[in-house]
C-alpha cells in the first residue's frame, strides 16, 4: 500500500523532519499492523526561512521476499542477514549506510529492510558491476566473480530492488568502494557493510578511504571473514589499528566474529565497533 502526503514544516532540520515522519510511520505501522510500513522522503526545500516542502508516502517493503533466499538472489547467509537488518535498524535518523559490493542486491535489500524498521536512513550502495576489475586468480577462491561483471547482474540488482521496494532506501553508485569515497562528503556513516573484493589489500584500501567519513558511534560488518583463502580480518586490522587515533576510535579487540556454523571456513562475519 502507499499513501501520499504533503508535509509543510516551520524551520525544522532534516533530522526533525526525519524523526517526525518516523514517528509518524510507526503510528500509521500500528495502525495498520505491519511492522514494514515506514516514510520515505522525495524532496526537501533548500530555503529553511519558507516552509519545508516534504513529498512524502508510506512504502510497504516485501519483506517476504528480502528474507527469502530463493527469491533473493545473492551471496549472504541468514544469520548475517539477521546482524544487517538489526543493526540497520539502531541506525540514528539523518544518519547514513553504505555497502561496498552489492552483487544482485541481496544485502542491499537486508540493509533497507532493517533501515525501513529503523529511521529510513539511506543506504548507498558501491559496486563497479560491469565496470568492475577481475583479478587474476581470484575466481579460485570464488567462482561467483564471473557474475560480477555481467550486465545481468547489475539487472538483478535493478529488478530486487524495484521488486522487493527497497529501492526507495536505496542509492546505487557504479563506483568502486575507493572512487565512492572520494565524491562523498559527510561524516555520518553510521553502518558499513563491506562485502566487496576480500583480498587482505582490497580490505585494508576500502576501509582506509571510508573510515574518514564513519560517525562517532559507527559500526563496521565485514562479510567473508571464515573463508582461510581470505585475509580480511587481517585487512581491516592494518586500516583500523594503524594510528593512535584510529585505536582510540575502533574497539579492534573487542570485535565480534561470527563464524557460519554450517560451514564455518565459509562465509562469516565481523562486526567491529566503536569503543
Ligand atoms: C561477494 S559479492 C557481494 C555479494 C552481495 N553482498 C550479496 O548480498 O550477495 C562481491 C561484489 O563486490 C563487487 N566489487 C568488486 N570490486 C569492488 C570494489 N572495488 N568496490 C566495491 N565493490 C566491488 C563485485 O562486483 C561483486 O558484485
């Protein structure tokens, strides 16, 4: 179901604005009884001195479909589907996510989902797709890289989110997880995915180039960290313990690995905090 509205506002900021339609959600949520029903924003006028003009509605996401693994193509296992959607969730209004390597957007959806329970906060999404590099000797380690750079690919991409609804969370960027850092500004990444290339030198280089814009209280997830043909803990421990500053900040000792209990030298993942 989706509801439009039209909200004017006297000189709030985004955040209020953010925080009001949020509480507005829920109650409509309850009303409705379905936890999925949340505010999505189209437009935000620029002049604070004049009314805000808010183009608004409720977006139901098929949650169905984003938890189902058949219907949701991609790489990701549930219980770290379980941590994204959570920890998307606790994601503070005016806040931000961002995911490097988003596939056919299964995580993509995950992150959404657990936004649109949350504040609806955006999420931004890195992947080259087609435009992407295919190291030599790395479909050894994962066979899937023959997809990463498929045109079909980033149409499964397309097609999940328009499916599912979680392209209403959603910015996609055909960038690498490096490119994408430089043309973003802000200091408000509060939740980071990475589950791009898991080389112990993609890993550290991803993260180096998005740590300056990571929130106070930010959250790190690293996906992949089971698989012994792979270094990126070791990766993420060279970005985040490399200054004194950057300890201070990362609670590296004090990380969360969560390894697959089906499979534990597959899949897995990290979750590193803020201390
Ligand atoms: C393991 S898959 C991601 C799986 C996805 N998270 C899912 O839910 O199924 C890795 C993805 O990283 C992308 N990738 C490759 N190099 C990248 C880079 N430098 N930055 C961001 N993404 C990259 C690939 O194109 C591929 O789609």
């Amino acid at each position: 179901m989706s509801v439009d509205i039209l909200l004017v506002t006297d000189d709030s900021s985004r955040e209020d604005i953010a925080e009001a339609l949020t509480h507005l959600a829920k109650y409509a949520a309850h009303q409705l009884h379905h936890p999925d029903c949340t505010p999505w924003v189209t437009a935000h006028s620029p002049d604070r001195r004049i009314a805000h003009r808010l183009g608004g509605g409720f977006m139901t996401l098929n949650a169905e479909m984003i938890l189902d693994q058949k219907q949701s193509p991609g790489l990701i296992e549930n219980p770290c589907r379980d941590a994204l959607i959570e920890l998307a969730s606790k994601v503070s209004a005016g806040r931000t996510i961002v995911e490097l390597g988003s596939f056919k957007g299964r995580s993509t959806a995950h992150l959404a989902l657990g936004s649109s329970r949350g504040n609806a906060v955006a999420v931004h999404a890195y992947d080259p797709w087609d435009n992407g590099d295919t190291p030599a000797g790395y479909e050894t380690h994962a066979p899937s890289i023959v997809e990463y750079v498929r045109s079909e690919t980033r149409e499964a991409f397309d097609a999940h989110m328009a499916r599912t609804g979680a392209g209403e969370y959603v910015t996609a960027h055909q960038s690498t997880g490096v490119d994408g850092a430089k043309d973003y500004d802000d200091l408000d990444v509060a939740l980071l995915f990475h589950d791009a290339l898991h080389r112990k030198e993609d890993v550290r280089d991803d993260l180096k180039a998005w740590l300056p814009n990571m929130a106070d209280d930010a959250v790190i997830v690293l996906h992949d960290v089971g698989d012994p043909r792979f270094e990126v803990e070791e990766g993420a421990r060279l970005a985040l313990t490399r200054t004194k500053v950057l300890r201070e900040k990362w609670n590296w000792e004090g990380r969360e690995v969560h390894l697959w209990a089906k499979q534990p030298t597959k899949r897995g993942f990290t979750i590193v905090r803020t201390r």
